[in-house]
C-alpha cells in the first residue's frame, strides 16, 4: 500500500508511521483490577497479532492494578486516561503509549489553561519514554471548539486535533499519534482526509467508533478504512466492535483481514453507507463497562428493532458512563448503562433510568411514537 510520508513514532518496541507496517491494536473489557483476567485478555490479543493492548485506568486501584498486568504480559500497554490526566503520573512507569481525549482534557480542571495540562502530559512522557495519543471523539469535543465551527462537527474535531498537535510542537515533543473518530464511517473518512492534508507528518490512529455488533459493526469499520489505507492514510488501527470478553482479541483479526484485503487490492465495500436506514451503534465494552448484560442488551436491541430497518432512525447503546452521556447526543434514542438500569435518552432529553428487564420495552414504545411521527400514521 501507499503510504503517507509521516514521521516515524515509537510506541515500547512498536514503531508506527514512515514505512512501517500498519499495527493493529484493541482494548481490554476486562476491569483492570481482575489482573488475572486482563491478563488473560492481553495476551489472547497479542497472540492474535495486535501490536499494542489499550487499557483503561480510572483510580489508584486500577493504577496498582495495571503494575501487575504489566510484570505479567508481554503485550505493549496503552492506557486510557479519560476522566483525570494527572493519572498519567502515576501510570507512565507501566505502559508505552498514554491516550488522552482533548474534549474530557478541556472540562476537568476548568480554570487551568489546557496547554498548561498538555504539558503536564508532556512531561510526564519525556520522563517515563512514552509516546502521547491525542484522542479525538465526535461526542466529546470541547464546547469552545464546537462553537467555533457550528454546523461542522468533523472540522471541529479536525481543529481540536490540530490545536493540540500545536501545543505539543510549541513544547518541542513530537512522539505523538491522532486519532478521529465517529460512529459514521462517512464522518471518519472526512476528518482523516482533511487532517492528513494539513498534516500529512503525522502518524494516524484509525477507527469507527461504537462501530456495533459484527457483520454491520465490521461494514461500517471497512468502508472507512479501505477508503483511507487505499490513499496512504493510517499507520495503525483498531476495530471497536460490540464483543463478549472471550470473542475480544476478534477485532485484531477482523483489522488484519481488512489490512490484508486493501493491501492485495481486494475491496469488499461499497464506499458508501446508507444514510436512508436504521443505524444502531453501539461501542465496544472495555474496562469501564458496569454491567456486563451491556453487551446482551446492545444485542437484543438489535433484534428487536429488526421491523424499523427501513427507517432513518439511530439509535445509540452505551456502555459506560464516561461515554455514554455525552456519545448519546447526536442519536434519536440513546442507551446508557449503569450497574442496575439503563438511562433512556430522545437526542439530549432524559425519559429516565429503566432496569434491563423494563427498558426493552420502553424503546419501543419511543421507537414506534417516533416513527409515528415521522411517517404521521401508526407502527403496526
């Protein structure tokens, strides 16, 4: 494949960008305190063939935790920082690489310039030899940014990306990675294409997220990547499919395949998804995920909603609630899930918290009154 002329990033052993191959990676859905099982979880995904193991770090247990998932895999570790920066401390003597996402950078410590906390990050990198991930996310960039570009929510999260690859090069680091993400493979393309073309140095994290449950989880991912491999876009990847814990290490080998099909000139998509249809996205479980019937629900409200295919309809299943607030905003009804209920959202109204045996059927009774209303007579 063609690739784009990008520096070279050191992530542990791996190297990402330049001429190196493009690196497949995924994330733990373990809870990082159950070291046995992430463990366990680490390792299925570096056999499988992923490069580097992304995991999530909430709180001084997990980063006690994550020390001994560290002595205990070979895998090279990512973590997950997205509730509290300053974290990063306290995990960089144990993994290689430290996302973060610049919209959950922006709310936490309001009064502190986020150039004052990028360099925090940065520091801490330079003195534990990581390398930075600057994590875009359609459902979570920053208010300020949204502001700027209303109307264009892919050019905001472009400029957020941009913003932050200023301030990392204003303090002299460049080991650092982007990443643009929506659950709309169109919306991936877009934000990929117009960075790369500014700047075209550096390497590029794909994905889609929330992609869903396979197949169509891994439709949605193959649209967008074949359409930027294919133009020498991306120097690793991840795809976030709605998975069981045992069936995780699955995405590398599904981002494997894809790498394969686009390197030998095998396109299995149509470079195009329907916007004329119902949509259901649902993202990949992973550490923070407080019930794991998360995974069985996104499932069933796939079945269930079966009769509403034809409908221009989205509707969003959310695992946690990191991200399920705020990635459950742009859908026509949203689901998030907590320990013992579901939070039901229409776009940004709450219609409340449901256990999962009630909140089956409290979508349909909305899923069925917005298709009432849009088509101005009765579902039957």
């Amino acid at each position: 494949m063609k690739r784009n002329p990008t520096r070279t990033v050191r992530i542990g052993s791996v190297f990402l960008g330049s001429g190196h191959p493009v690196a497949v990676q995924s994330m733990c859905a373990t809870r990082t305190q159950d070291v046995d099982a992430t463990v366990e979880q680490a390792e299925a995904i570096r056999r499988a063939g992923g490069a580097l193991v992304r995991v999530a770090v909430d709180g001084p247990k997990d980063v006690e935790a994550l020390g001994e998932v560290r002595r205990q895999t070979k895998a090279s570790l990512v973590v997950d920082l997205q509730e509290s920066y300053r974290l990063a401390a306290s995990v960089g003597p144990h993994v290689d690489k430290v996302r973060y996402n610049p919209g959950h950078l922006w709310h936490h410590e309001k009064a502190k310039p986020v150039r004052q906390k990028v360099a925090f990050l940065v520091d801490v990198a330079r003195a534990n030899d990581l390398a930075l991930r600057i994590g875009v996310n359609c459902g979570s960039v920053d208010p300020e940014m949204k502001q700027r570009h209303p109307g264009d929510d892919v050019q905001a999260m472009v400029e957020s990306a941009l913003e932050h690859c200023r301030y990392m090069d204003d303090l002299g680091f460049d080991r650092y990675v982007v990443s643009l993400k929506d659950s709309h493979p169109r919306k991936v393309i877009e934000a990929n294409r117009r960075f790369a073309e500014v700047r075209p140095d550096v390497p590029l994290h794909l994905g889609v997220t929330e992609a869903g449950i396979p197949p169509e989880g891994v439709i949605k991912t193959r649209v967008a990547f074949e359409q930027l491999l294919s133009r020498g876009i991306g120097d690793t990847l991840r795809v976030s499919l709605t998975l069981p814990n045992p069936r995780k290490h699955e995405e590398v080998t599904v981002g494997l395949q894809i790498l394969a099909d686009v390197g030998a000139g095998r396109y299995r998509s149509v470079p195009v998804f329907d916007d004329d249809k119902l949509n259901i996205i649902s993202c990949p479980s992973c550490s923070r995920v407080e019930n794991e019937r998360f995974v069985e629900l996104a499932e069933k409200v796939k079945e269930m909603t079966a009769y509403a295919e034809k409908h221009a309809l989205t509707i969003a299943v959310m695992g946690c609630r990191v991200n399920g607030p705020g990635e459950t905003d742009d859908a026509d009804l949203g689901l998030w899930c907590g320990p013992t209920h579901v939070n039901l959202k229409k776009k940004t109204a709450s219609l409340g918290a449901f256990t999962y045996d009630e909140i089956l059927v409290r979508l349909r009774e909305e899923l069925d009154a917005l298709i009432e209303t849009r088509a101005g007579a009765p579902v039957r």
